[in-house]
C-alpha cells in the first residue's frame, strides 16, 4: 500500500513553526507508512499581507498539484479548519479530517464595526501576528473576500473536530452545532483547553492515530 499524507494547515496568525505542527511532524517520524508536510500561508511577512481566504485555498492546491499523492488526509487549526473544509469541497481528494478549533464560516473575529470601516477607509489594518512576533499589514482585500464565506458548508469528508470548551476566539458552540447538523459525517471532541488547545497535544496525538490515520 502507498503512503498516507498528513497536510497541517495552520491558523490566521500562525506559522509553519506552529508548536502543534511540529510536535506532530515529530511523532509521526516514528510511523513509516506516513509523510508529514506543514504548509505555511505566510513564507514572509510580505505574505501576510496579501493574505485572503480563496488565495489560501488556491495555495493549498496549487501544492498539492506539485506534489500529487493518492491518500491525502489534513489536520488543519483554526482558520486553517475552514481552508481544509473549503478546498475538500472544491476539489475532492481529501480522505479524512482532523480539524483543532476550526473556524467554520467568515466573521470578521471581535472587530467592531468601527474598525472595519476604518480598515476600508485605510485599505489597510495592523494585525498582531503570532508566528512572525511583531505586528503585520493585512490588505482590507481579507476581508471583502471574506464576505463571499459567511455560511457553513457541508462536509465533503469524514471529519472530526477537536473543540476547547473554554475557547474565546472561536465559540465552541459553532462546533456543536455543525456536529449536530451532519451527525453522519462529523464527530466532534470536547476537551477542557482554550483555542490553542494548550496541554492537549496528547489528544491530537490520539486521534490522529485513532482516526485520521485509519
């Protein structure tokens, strides 16, 4: 049989130096039958600040036609999730998912209306990010494009989802609902973390073996 392929997809702020993805490059070492990639949205902060949601789903194929593999399964956090479930609607081909977190529709996190009107007037806005540690431009172009992305879709995929009850980014209630919604398709996993779901790797780790990976 041929290898299986672990896509990571990490989140608006985040980096391929994301603790999660790395901790979990570095257990899947120990399983021969699996490659491990992490992609990274934001190579320069220049990246960031270009950054739109269908440009992210473009890159993730874009990579994946470069690199094609026959058994292709993604764990994706935060606004990652949502890329993973927006491109396994568009172009198919994904076996499972391992979503941490996951934004499942667009909504301009705790900016106020205010903010985003001054974020058009300016066409720009700074954005604290994580991965690179300092603050970024963010095109007002994230946003409008955004908006085409307000609603949930259906799950192309078996998927499960690993929540945080005491998330306060992104309310876990979100993933309550969608579980609840495709009973059939989406299982979800509650865990006593906050959106980083800080001091669960473990259970990522587990399920990923549990599920992703069978």
């Amino acid at each position: 049989m041929g290898k299986k392929t672990i896509l990571f997809l990490h989140g608006f702020t985040s980096s391929a130096k994301s603790e999660k993805a790395n901790y979990l490059r570095e257990q899947c070492k120990t399983l021969p039958g699996v490659e491990f990639f992490i992609f990274d949205f934001n190579p320069t902060p220049k990246d960031f600040e270009f950054l739109t949601i269908t440009g992210m789903i473009n890159r993730v194929r874009q990579f994946l036609l470069d690199h094609p593999k026959d058994d292709v399964r993604l764990i994706a956090s935060s606004l990652g999730g949502f890329i993973a479930l927006q491109y396994a609607e568009w172009f198919g081909g994904i076996t499972k998912m391992l979503l941490l977190a996951p934004v499942l529709f667009y909504h301009p996190w705790g900016t106020s209306k205010e903010e985003i009107a001054l974020w058009k007037q300016q066409r720009v806005a700074d954005v604290a990010h994580q991965g690179f540690q300092q603050e970024l431009p963010l095109r007002y172009t994230f946003h409008e494009d955004g908006l085409r992305y307000t609603s949930p879709i259906l799950p192309a995929t078996q998927t499960t989802i690993i929540h945080g009850n005491k998330d306060q980014t992104i309310p876990i209630q979100h993933s309550r609902d969608y579980a609840a919604a495709h009973p059939d398709m989406v299982h979800l996993v509650e865990t006593e973390s906050d959106h980083r779901l800080t001091g669960r790797h473990n259970l990522i780790w587990e399920q990923t073996q549990s599920f992703l990976l069978t």
